[in-house]
C-alpha cells in the first residue's frame, strides 16, 4: 500500500483508497464487437437512413478558442509551445525573461538588508561595507569613536605635558652621554611610551567593541543607539581587554623564545648570526599567529564566548584563508594609516609652527612638548581616530562574518534574522548583532 498522497493519477483513486467501490469511473472502452442490443451498446435501436444525410453547406463554423484553464499565467499559448528545443520558448535566442517554457531568469541576487549582501563577499564589498555602516548609522559610529578619541587624548596630552616635560631626555641626542645617562633616558621613555600606548589600546578597545556591535545590527538592516550598542558589549568587555592583552603578550613571547639561543650563545662568533636568525624566525611566527587568531575578537563579542574558545574560533575561520585575511586586513591598515596621516602631517607642522620651532622643527623631529604643540596635535589625533576607528573595526567585523558565511552559510541565518521573506522566521544558530 501507498499511502503517500500525490502517487496517484489524475482522475483516479490512490492505491490506498482500496478497491475503489462506489468510486464513479467513466466506461472502459470495449476492443471488440458487440451487440447493439447488449447492455453496452450506446446506439440507438432506430438509425436514420443513410442518403437523408448531407454535407452542411458554406464554410465550417469558425471556431472560438477557448481560454486557457486557470493557473497558466491567464494568458494564451504563445510561441514556444510545440516548438523544438532552441526556440524562443526554450530560453535561447530571446534570453531571459522571454515567452514560452524555460525562460531563463538567471540566478537570483542576494538578499541585501542592509550594508552587504548576504553571500560570500569581494574585498571591495567589506570596504564598502565598512563605510556604509559610517554612513547609514553616522551618529552613533561617529558619536563613539569621537568621544573614545576625545577622552584618550586628553589623558595622553595631560601625560605628556605633565611627565614627560619632567624627564631629560637630552642622553639621546648626546653622541657623548655615558651609557647609565641613555639607560636612564631610555628607560624613561619607555615608561612614558608604554604609558600612552596603554590608554591608547584601552580607548581602541573600547571603541572596538562598541563598534562591533554596530556594524553587526548595520548587517541586518537594524538601527542601534550608542546605548544599546553599550548595554550590549559591557558584559564583554572585560575579557576583551584580557583577549587583547594576551594577544599583545603572545607575539612578544615567540620572538623572546626564538632569540633565545642567540642570547645563550655570548659573545661567540656564531651568536649574531644566530640571533638574527631566531629573531626573523620568530617574527614570522608570530606574524602567522596574529593572523589567524585575528578574527578573535569579533568572535568573543558577537558569540559571547570565552577567550579560550574565542581564539579556537578564529583559528578556525582563518584556517586555509590566510592569505586572505592577511591581505584584506593589511590593506584595510594601509588605507586607515594613509587617511591618518593625510590629517595628522598638516595638524603637526601648523602645531610645529605654532609653537615657535618652525616648520623644520618638524621635519626634524625637534619639536618641543610645549603645551601649544600637544594641543593642536592632539586636535588632529583626535579627526583622526574618529574617522580611521570605525574603518578598521568595520573591516574586521565584515571579514569574521564574510568567513563565517563561506564555512557555515551564516548567510541563512542572518537572512532569518533580518525578516528577509520566504526564509522562515526562526535561526538555527548564532546571528551576529540578531
């Protein structure tokens, strides 16, 4: 038995249906002769005579086409029924959209609800991705990246006008200063160095996660205020800060442990050459790894997971893709960098200038610290990091989700997420920003 519907021809019971009694059937056709007076014969008893029959006189009737059954469009048949394939009905000659069976519509476009397509993207759509989230959502993207540039630069400026105006650093540029007068400079310099990139990766930290959130929503097609945008990454914060720090310390380890033999080996002969070698060795490891635990970031602020699985997500995304990742996040730096600088250069020679050292001041690098100095250079740090922080954040979201896209069809996901019709309403996984 068959009790699957639809199994069954047209006009006649499934085999389901049983043997079929009480089921009206019209009469089987009878291959033999038979007896006009049987109970199968349909001929009347009483035929006219045959020569009282003649032909109709004029031409046939003409004959109104019918209309087509219902569900066929409402419309006649038009070229392409009964002819051979390649005709116009077969989508050939005439291309898409022509009349007749088979016309080819070609392959339907992605799905866009919002800054992307959601499909596997080109390097130019995560670009344009990223400053079409700048643009669609201006006052939040830019209102975050303001003021984390804002407070950063601020403590930076106090730092520098306060500490390092106190340290002497005059060891550096003394050809004869003895070697405890540039241990003392240095380390001085380091101290306050270290000091300024610290506040500088809290404040990008910061910024970075805000701004995952989003262009994360910017993907949807879903607006977000510079609240909900806090409400949401808050939680993670803190092991984003434990995230990048581990990812700063890692580097540093490999190269120290590369160059270690180097190190070991004294003053031997072999020990520079050796050292040279551990250190580019090590440097290119390191290099490998930053890049593929590159997207670990995006992963533990979108997927709320741990560091720990964070950066085995990332190790997976990237895993045959490096090149990839590689080259579309040093692009997406060069480009952030050049931006800078165009708006940096031309603050620091007005500041270099307005502080009284000149324009060679500048060029040489012999500008004070003077209050006037860090002010307006601060200024143009301040332009400049709001307009390169949502670049590099947006390229890096874009690209966690362009992979995610190409090994687990997140695609469908995202689709759902954003009411896209006819692709359900519910998510079988994780949705960035959903």
């Amino acid at each position: 038995m068959n009790d699957t519907p639809g199994w069954a021809s047209p006009g006649r019971s499934a085999p389901s249906d049983g043997d079929g009694q009480g089921v009206p059937r019209p009469a089987e056709p009878v291959d033999g002769p038979t007896d006009a007076s049987g109970p199968t014969s349909k001929w009347s008893k009483e035929q006219p005579p045959a020569d009282d029959w003649s032909a109709p006189a004029g031409p046939p009737p003409a004959r109104t086409p019918q209309p087509p059954p219902p569900g066929w469009g409402g419309q006649a048949p038009g070229p392409g029924w009964g002819q051979a394939p390649g005709g116009p009905g077969w989508g050939g000659p005439q291309g898409p959209g022509g009349p007749g069976w088979g016309a080819w519509q070609g392959r339907p476009q992605a799905a866009k609800p919002g800054v992307i397509p959601l499909r596997p993207l080109g390097v130019g759509e995560i670009l344009d991705g990223a400053v079409s989230t700048m643009r669609a959502h201006w006052r939040t993207v830019l209102g975050i990246s303001l003021a984390v540039a804002v407070v950063t630069q601020i403590m930076t400026v106090l730092l520098q006008g306060f500490v390092l105006t106190d340290i002497d650093t005059t060891a550096l540029n003394d050809p004869g200063a003895s070697l405890d007068e540039l241990g003392d400079a240095l380390g001085n310099t380091f101290v306050v160095t270290g000091a300024i990139l610290a506040i500088t990766l809290l404040g990008t930290i910061v910024a970075t996660a805000l701004l995952t959130t989003v262009t994360s929503r910017a993907v949807l097609g879903k607006p977000v205020s510079t609240a909900q945008a806090w409400a949401d990454a808050r939680p993670q914060l803190p092991k984003l800060f434990g995230l990048t720090a581990l990812m700063a310390l890692i580097p540093v380890a490999i190269v120290g442990v590369a160059m270690a033999p180097g190190m070991l080996a004294g003053d031997s002969d072999g020990a520079t050459g050796l050292l040279a070698i551990g250190g580019l060795a090590g440097l290119g490891v390191a290099v490998w790894l930053v890049v593929r635990l590159s997207l670990a970031s995006p992963a533990l602020m979108l997927e709320k997971q741990g560091i720990g699985k964070a950066m085995s997500r990332s190790l997976k995304l990237v895993r045959g893709a490096w090149w990839r990742v590689f080259g579309i996040g040093l692009l997406a730096a060069v480009i952030a960098n050049i931006l800078a600088s165009i708006i940096v250069i031309p603050f620091s020679m007005i500041a270099s200038v307005a502080a009284g050292d000149g324009p060679s001041g500048f060029l040489t690098g012999t500008s004070g610290v003077g209050w006037t100095f860090l002010v307006i250079s601060g200024v143009g740090a301040v332009i400049a990091s709001m307009l390169t922080l949502p670049v590099t954040a947006g390229v890096t979201v874009l690209l966690y989700i362009d992979q995610r896209i190409r090994r687990e069809a997140l695609d469908l996901d995202l689709a759902r997420a954003a009411g896209v019709p006819g692709q359900g309403t519910g998510t079988s996984g994780p949705v960035p920003g959903s």
